[in-house]
C-alpha cells in the first residue's frame, strides 16, 4: 500500500499545482489520474493550444504550462498511479482513508483532495447489444500492455489516429491484426495512413474499410465478430482481442457514489476552504461548484492554496500552521 | 434575433431565440438554455461533446468542416447531417433550422 499524506484524485493543472502547495506545508502528495499521462485535458485535448489567461503568461502552450507545472512541484517529490480510476474510498477509525483503483492499487491518506476537471475520460464505446458482456473478456478500450496481445488475433476498430497507431505497432506483436474503418479514407496524420495502406497491400494486416461493427459472439470469451458493409453484406472474423478506439469522454464516474453535494455533475464546495460536506475531503478546480465559479486553470490554483492551508490541521495536527512567503523562505524540498 | 428549433434526446423540441450580433456559437446558446451539452474542450472543435445533428437548414448552414469531421470521425456513430455546436455561429442563417442535440451527456 501507497502511504501519503494526501491523495490527489486527478493529475490536471490544478491538481499538479495543489502539490505545490501542499510542499510548502510539509505536506506530501501522490496523485491518480485515469488518463495514462499527467495533465488532464490540457495535455489529452488540446497540448498545442495557446492559453492566455495564466497570469505572468502573456501566451502559453498548454502542455508548456503542464511541464512547468511538474518542474515546479519536482521539489516535493509527488508520486503518480497513472492509467487508473479511483473507484472505492474507505474512512479508516482515526479518520484517514484508504483509496482503492480499479486495479486494486491502494493508498492510505489522511486527506483526499478531488481535482478531477469534468470527470474521468472513459473511453467512447460503440453501440453493441453485449458490449459489457465481453468486456474485459476480448474487448480492451485502451493497450496498456502490448504484449497482452502477443500471438493473438486482434481487431481494432476506428479511423483516428490511435486507431492508426495502435494498428501498426500491433503488426509486429500480435499474430493477426485487422483494422476495421467505417470509411474508405483516414483523417488521422497522413504519414500513418499511408504506413496502415502499405501493411495492407504488403499483406502484414488485413484492412476493412466501410464497415461497422454488428455484433459480437463467444462463448464467456470474444472468439467471433460480425461486421455490416455499408452495403449491408455481413462478414464474421475470427479473433481473440477487439480493440473499439472512438475516443474519450468524461463521465464524473465513480465520484457521483462517494456521498457529496453534487450538482449538475459538479461538486458543492463551501467557499471558506473548498471542503466537501464529508470530512477531510476537498474539491478543488473545474469539479467542484459555488456561488460565482468560473471555470479557470487561475481559479483552480487560488483554491489549491486555500485549501491545503486548511488540510494542515488534519496532517499535522498538533502543529500551530505559520503563513509563510516563499520569498522569505525559498522552496525547501523534501 | 434568430428563431430555431432544438429536439433534446428524448425527442422534445423548443423554440429558442437568440442574438445574432453577439459573436456566440449554436454550442453557447445551447448550454445557456440549460441542454446537457459538455462542451469539454470549450468550443476550440477537439471534443465532439457538442454533437448535433441538422435536421432542417442544412443548405443554409453547410456541411461540416474539416476540423469538425476529425472529431466527428473518432465518434462511433455520426451522420451526414451531423455537425459541431460550437462550429456554428448564430447567424441569420439558423433562422428556421431544426437542430437534433446527439452529444453524449452524464
């Protein structure tokens, strides 16, 4: 088990900079994020866009800001489980929690902070009668580990550039791969289409364009999908994987379970300090909600601030917290 | 003003009303008139949570551009008729139209 003192749910800007300020205080964090990078939309939606509202920044790049973001908490040491939800919280007697992900990573805080931005980016599934059925039987949203794929055969379905991607380096992994597109053309970066249309032509993948995926068939386990052809012929391939790559989206997920104020997918927040109504938890940025919010990357890091001054008293409880400028004192890392 | 017509998911339809010289977008107005529209990325057309489908006043309003139709074409499903919220800006040419809300909500 993960031991810190507190458990940032969610790896964004305001997330990144809560460390920051939480370092200042002695303080130590770990955070989890869902997207298997740190960032949040920032670095998933929209790296190479300017942002112009980041004070001291006339312009920034939106992954520029994240990196500097990570250098200037560097000093506080945080620690990441990246590519994981947080799915259960449990209040230990002396107050603390204990965080569980879906994969069963556990890590023990005195204080949770939720900086999840507009929830946790699920994947976008297509519409298949017995999708959940095979879920995590054959069908897989994201590769996490390629060598799951070894040997086997794989289908993958979409037409941006994941799909893209994946598919060529799969070629070289799996014993079969297959990329099913709904047109006959690719959107994605056009050096990697080209790269798809050659494995295809040199025989190393099989490529079916205009087609749909139907429905899905196995016995417990995915063996068999059935594909639609814009002309409605039907085709069924043999597989062992179907790798469905549409997107993401965010969901609030399994916050909405946790028993706080939630409104309109927002968390109510009291202002005084962005606590939650359940003790030691705390929501800071774009998740959370109150009189007057504004949705701001600049919001998000003056809440960050009030509310880990607040936190102290959780982690340190029997320390007296003294306000200190960080031009007085300079950074001292952990 | 402009005056068209917005059918929720559930097959509802309102008539809304909306400036024309304010610079705002179909998405804007959308969210203000309180429709569960996500509009994650803001409206920069890299989400595709603002999805809508033209179900009259396409000959006005055009096909989707490019950029719309990279975002359009991760979607599982999508339409020769669909377009991005945030893609449209409210012009006279929305007079009339009827506009299908597709985007995924919470």
């Amino acid at each position: 088990m993960i031991t810190t003192d507190i458990c940032i749910i969610g790896a964004g800007p305001v997330g990144l900079f809560a460390v920051f300020e939480a370092g200042l205080l002695k303080m130590r964090c770990h955070l989890i994020d869902y997207l298997p990078q740190v960032g949040g939309q920032l670095s998933e939606i929209y790296p190479q866009k300017p942002i112009y509202d980041i004070p001291g920044y006339p312009e920034i790049k939106a992954q520029e800001l994240v990196d500097n973001l990570m250098d200037q908490i560097k000093p506080f040491k945080p620690t990441f489980t990246l590519g994981e939800r947080v799915d259960h919280l449990a209040k230990q007697d002396d107050g603390s929690f204990i965080i569980t992900t879906n994969d069963n990573t556990q890590v023990h805080a005195q204080v949770i902070v939720i900086a999840g931005g507009l929830g946790v980016f699920e994947p976008r599934k297509p519409v298949l009668e017995n999708l959940d059925h095979f879920e995590g039987k054959g069908v897989a949203y994201m590769v996490k580990n390629p060598e799951t794929f070894r040997n086997k055969k794989v289908v993958l379905a979409g037409g941006g550039d994941s799909a893209l991607d994946w598919t060529i380096f799969l070629a070289n992994v799996a014993e079969r791969v297959t990329l099913v597109h709904r047109n006959e053309t690719f959107r994605g970066a056009p050096d990697s289409a080209a790269k798809v249309f050659d494995l295809a032509n040199n025989g190393k993948i099989d490529l079916i364009l205009s087609a749909n995926l139907k429905e899905l068939n196995g016995n417990g386990k995915l063996s068999s999908i059935k594909l639609e052809s814009k002309n409605k012929e039907e085709l069924i391939i043999d597989t062992d994987y179907l790798i469905p790559l549409f997107g993401l989206s965010p969901k609030l997920g399994p916050i909405a379970n946790w028993g706080l104020n939630i409104d309109k997918n927002a968390i109510e927040v009291d202002t005084r300090d962005y606590s939650t109504g359940v003790d030691r938890i705390y929501a800071i940025g774009d998740i959370n909600t109150y009189p007057g919010k504004l949705k701001l990357i600049l919001c998000g890091f003056h809440e960050a601030a009030i509310m880990m001054h607040s936190a102290f008293k959780y982690v340190y409880p029997d320390q007296k917290l003294s306000f200190k400028y960080t031009t007085v004192n300079g950074v001292n890392a952990f | 003003m402009v005056t068209f017509t917005v059918e929720d998911q559930e097959g509802n339809r309102q008539t809304i009303e909306a400036p024309d010289d304010m610079g705002l977008s179909l998405m804007e107005i959308l969210k203000a008139s309180e429709y569960p529209v996500l509009a994650t990325c803001g409206g920069m057309a890299l989400c595709a949570t603002c999805h809508v489908e033209i179900l009259d006043g396409q000959d006005e309003l055009g096909d989707a551009t490019d950029a719309e139709l990279d975002q359009l074409e991760n979607l599982p499903e999508y339409f020769p008729t669909s377009r991005l919220a945030c893609q449209i800006r409210i012009s006279p040419l929305l007079e009339g139209a009827v506009i299908k809300l597709r985007g995924e909500d919470n």
